[in-house]
C-alpha cells in the first residue's frame, strides 16, 4: 500500500516536470518569434543583405548662386561579423595599408556595445571609412578574397573655397552622445559637427534609403529581392543659400590676416549676414578625409585657437561704441537732452575718483560728443540716472530700468543666430552689484559700464547688431547666416523686428552724432564723397594693448550694411577698426574697391599684430 501511494506520488512529480519542460519551451519560443527579432534577423541575415542607400547631403552657396560645398564620392568598407570565415587577415591587410595591431583594436571597438549600441553580428557595421576612388579601385579587385566585407559608396563633403570655415563648419562621424540622441544614425554615420553644417543637419542629410539584397545558401549576392519591390530610395537633403557674399568675406579674412578678431556685417532691413569673420580661421578643406582628426587635434592645440569662433563666442568689453546705447537711454528716460552739456576737463572727476579722457573742447551736447567721443559726458549721464531719487525709489530699481533698455536693444543673452556656440555677453544687474559690492553701491561703483568697460561684455555680432538696430532706428531681425532653404520657409524668427524701447526720434539725435564722427570726428577716416557713412570708434581697454574696435552703417538714410570690426590689441580705433569697417563697407555698396582702397587693403592684409604671450 505504501509502495502503490510513493508510485504514485511518482508519476505526479514526473508529469508536473515534464508539463514545466513543455511550458518553457513555449515560452521560449513565444519570446524567440513574437518578443525578440533575434531568431528573425539571423533568418534573414541568410537569405538578406540589407545595403544602406545613403542620400545625397544638401549643397550649400553664397547669396548670389556660388556653389560653396558640394559632394564627391568616397567609399567605406564594411563587415557582417558573421560571415568572416577564413579571412586572411595579413592580406587584408596589406591590401588596406593598415598593420595588425589596427585590425585588432578595430574588431574591438566594432564589438564594444558601450561605444558601437547598434552593433550585431548579423549587420553591416563599419570598418574603415572613407577610401579614395583610387584605394576603392584596388581593393575591390580582391574583395572576393575577404568574405563578410563589402563596399559601401557614399559621399563626402568637398569645398570649392578656402573661406568661411566658422560659418560652414565640417562633417564627421557621429559619437555614442549623436546615436542616443537620434536614432537616424549608427556608428559610422556622419553628421555635421560646426556652422551650418550643425545648425541645419535635419535639413542638410536627407533620408537613408534601403535595398534588400537576396543571398544564396553559400552567401553570393543573387539580386535585388522581388526586383526591388521592398527597396527604398533615399531622398536627397536640401540645398542652403547663405546670406554670405562670398567676396566680401574674402576680402574680410584677408584684411584680418596676422590679427586676432573679427568682422561682422549686417543687412540691416533683412538681419542677414554678409560676412562672419573670425581670425585666425583655417582652410575648411583640411577638415575633410581620414586626416580630419589628426588636422581637428592641431587646430585644437594652437594657442591662437583657430576653431574658437570669436565672432559669436568671444566676449569682448564694448568700448566707445556702447555709448550710443547709453545716449538712447538717457535720451528715453529725460535724464539728458540733446542739448544737455557736461563737464569734461579730461575726463570725469568725482572727489578721488577719476576716468580719463582724451582732450576736446567742454562744455558740449550729445551730438559733438558722440563724435569726439567723450567719457565724461557718458559718465555723468549715468551718475544722474543711477542717483535719480525723484524717478526711481532706489539705485536697484533705476539699474533694473537701464538693465532693460539693454536687454531690448539685444544685448545679454544670445541673439538666437543660426550657428552653434553663440554666447551671451554680459550686462550686470542690481542683483550681481548686490552680491558682489552689498546694497550700499551707487552710480560711483559702476561708473565704467557707462563707456563700456567694467562688467560690460558683448559679442562682435551684437556689436554689429546695434549699428544695425541704430540704422533701422529703434528695431533688429535677428541676425542669420542662411538666407533659403530649399523647399522650407525660413524660421519667422528671422523675419520678426525686434523693437527696442527708445523712439524712432531719439535715434536720429544718435544717427546725427554717428554721422558728425565720420565728417569730423574719430572716424573721418570712413568719410567718403560716394555715400554718407555713421560710426562709432571704441578703444577698449585690457591687461595688453587696447583694443581697437569700430560700429557703423551706410548709407545713412538708406542702410544697405551694418558693420563692427574688432581686432585685439589693436590700439585706437582709428587705428585698424574704422579703416577696415570703410573698405568692408566700400566693397558691399559700390560691388568693387578703388584702386586707391585696395592699395590699403594690400597694406592692412600685410599689417600682423605681435600677441608675444599675451593672454587669450
């Protein structure tokens, strides 16, 4: 009886495990068909080869139709992990003018997940990037040797000019942060890295294609699968028109060669760019092919920083050319009229305190001191506005009011251009005087923000931004580089005017002050008998030398350019800003230069700046 009971409980244990067997194996093989695509993709890696089409990159030319950067063929070399059965891989090799040592790593580095997500065995991943026509040629002759490895065509970025590299940045392969970001791309994508390359990739890559291969049982291509019905064709990125004049920005990196700076210049009535110049810049062409990182890595280790777009990153202190900003708020609060005289016998003097000047006559108005440049005006406007009891309850509260008047003519934060890495600038706030001098500060404390130095930092762009804002007299587009999109409206952000909060009355008065500096003021150097030239020099202090810095526009009753130059340690203003702001104004307006401005621009192009061990 005890025997027939243990039997039993036998033949339970035996058929309760075996019904477990059965259970697991459906459960596995519910997860290899319906959850996983594993089983699947190894199914299909036999009988499928699915070939990635990758699309044509959008070109891109200047404003007037000049092809800037196109494509040329280049091929990749791809592996199916899978497929590599008795590869000789010394002749692989030696086919590919690699050593073994490379070969290894690059096995590792395809078969790492951390750096490769998208990696399986039974997909094409890539190998080596980039062959010429010529390496494609060689190697293809004895692909037939090396199973699991394939050609891929695609193209790659060529330039027709050595200019503008910060404004057309460059294409590279996408990094782990690219892929998790989007997944468009697999390890051995390109994508654009700088300028418009990176501002408007969506725009610029197109969309991947696919054709589906069909393979026999020992792996040879047969064709395309049903004749290519389930193929894909890849469609071509968009074409971009820059808002660059290809020559006036030749004529831009010339003038600036052997300095450290920038030119930025505006089409007032649109806020597009005509150039973009940062310098020292580089030939783009080196930023194409193998060598890209090896030629990214010197760029990256020269001390004066070619890669570092200072038109949009360098943080520069104003100068002179910030008290037209100052002149429009005083004018808008009723702290001065255009008639309002202050004292200026050598500069500001209150008790100890004293910011110098340079000699003019004093007593005078706003108009002939916009054109002498005068510090002790400037200073004064702002001691009366800050120590203002009757209009504002405090000194924070008048700091605030000037603070926004700031803010609407667009200065401290990013103007929002269509290129990567713009910084904001700095324009102080009651806050940050709070912090840094307690609640106790005055108008005395921060005397110097007034002519543009202390605490005050802007960009060249929005140096450039407000010659143009005072040429448009009281609005700004913001600026940008690309000008059309094929196919695509532009963003209405670059169609929308911006209005500062002074009246259209109170930038004549500046307007007029602008136009007295260049008849007979610190700029009479622009003055010219073909158009009516405004401006504004700045002489901007630091550790070194000054810097040397100019703001205008012409014509002034019909603004076709706004122009700022800056160019580190330059000295005066007059000294490199004014004379290069007229030629890159000369050239715009008449299309051409005159001999006797391209024999100056010939002296100025060979002019370099000794920097010594300056900091940066």
């Amino acid at each position: 009886m005890e025997n027939d009971r243990q039997y039993s409980n036998r033949k339970y244990i035996i058929g309760s495990v075996a019904i477990l067997i059965v259970l697991i194996f459906l459960l596995r093989l519910f997860s290899l068909q319906l959850m996983s695509d594993d089983f699947k993709r190894n199914a299909d890696s036999n009988a499928f080869l699915k070939r990635i089409q990758f699309p044509a990159r959008g070109s891109i030319r200047d404003r007037v139709g000049k092809l800037l950067v196109y494509n040329q063929p280049a091929y990749d070399i791809m592996v199916v992990m899978s497929e590599m059965k008795d590869v000789d891989t010394l002749d692989l090799c030696n086919s590919l003018g690699i050593d073994r040592d490379w070969f290894d790593r690059r096995m590792v580095e395809i078969k790492d997940r951390n750096r490769n997500p998208g990696y399986s065995g039974y997909t094409q991943q890539l190998f080596m990037s980039q062959l010429s026509a010529e390496e494609f040629s060689m190697f293809q002759e004895k692909l037939f040797r090396f199973p699991g490895f394939y050609i891929q065509k695609r193209t790659i970025r060529q330039y027709n000019y050595s200019h503008a590299a910060h404004i057309l940045g460059d294409v590279g392969e996408v990094n782990l942060k690219d892929i998790e970001a989007d997944d468009y791309y697999q390890s051995g994508d390109y994508i654009g890295k700088q300028g418009v390359e990176r501002s408007y990739e969506r725009q610029l890559r197109g969309e991947k294609g696919v054709e589906i291969l069909l393979r026999d049982a020992n792996g040879r291509i047969k064709g395309n699968y049903q004749n290519g019905k389930f193929d894909r064709a890849p469609i071509p990125g968009r074409n971009l028109t820059l808002s660059i004049d290809l020559e006036l920005q030749a004529l831009g990196e010339r003038l600036m060669q052997g300095k450290l700076g920038s030119i930025v210049a505006i089409e007032p009535k649109t806020g597009e760019i005509l150039c973009m110049v940062s310098s020292p810049t580089y030939d783009p062409h080196n930023m194409v092919g193998r060598q890209r990182g090896r030629n990214h890595n010197m760029l990256s280790a020269d001390p004066m920083k070619p890669l570092l777009n200072r038109a949009i990153m360098g943080q520069y202190p104003p100068g002179s050319t910030f008290k037209t900003s100052q002149a429009l708020t005083f004018l808008e609060e009723g702290i001065i009229t255009p008639q309002t005289t202050y004292p200026c016998s050598g500069g500001f003097r209150f008790g100890r305190l004293k910011v110098g000047c340079h000699g003019h006559a004093s007593p005078i108005p706003l108009i002939p001191t916009i054109a002498t440049s005068c510090n002790g005006y400037f200073c004064w406007g702002l001691y009366y506005m800050l120590g203002n009891r009757k209009k504002y309850a405090t000194v924070q509260d008048a700091m605030t009011t000037w603070k926004d008047y700031m803010v609407s003519m667009g200065f401290g934060y990013p103007l929002n251009v269509d290129l990567p890495g713009e910084r904001r600038g700095m324009i102080p706030n009651a806050d940050f005087y709070d912090r840094h001098l307690g609640r106790s500060w005055n108008g005395l404390s921060v005397i110097s923000i007034a002519i543009g130095q202390g605490e005050v930092t802007l960009t060249p762009l929005q140096i450039a931004n407000l010659g143009a804002t005072i040429a448009n007299r009281g609005y700004y587009i913001t600026p940008h580089v690309v000008r059309e999109v094929q196919g695509e409206p532009l963003d209405t952000i670059y169609k929308t005017r911006h209005y500062t909060k002074v009246s259209h009355a109170n930038y004549e008065v500046v307007v007029a002050g602008m136009r007295q500096a260049v008849v007979g003021g610190t700029c009479h150097v622009a003055n010219n008998s073909w158009y009516e030239v405004c401006g504004k020099t700045g002489t901007a202090q630091n550790r070194g030398h000054d810097h040397s810095v100019f703001m205008g526009f012409a014509p002034k009753d019909d603004p076709q350019i706004a122009v700022a130059v800056y160019v580190e340690n330059g000295g005066w203003g007059a000294t490199y800003g004014v004379p290069i702001g007229a030629l890159i104004m000369e050239k715009f307006i008449r299309g051409t230069l005159s001999p006797e401005s391209e024999a100056k621009a010939e002296s100025f192009a060979n002019r370099t700046i000794n920097y010594g061990n300056d900091e940066r």
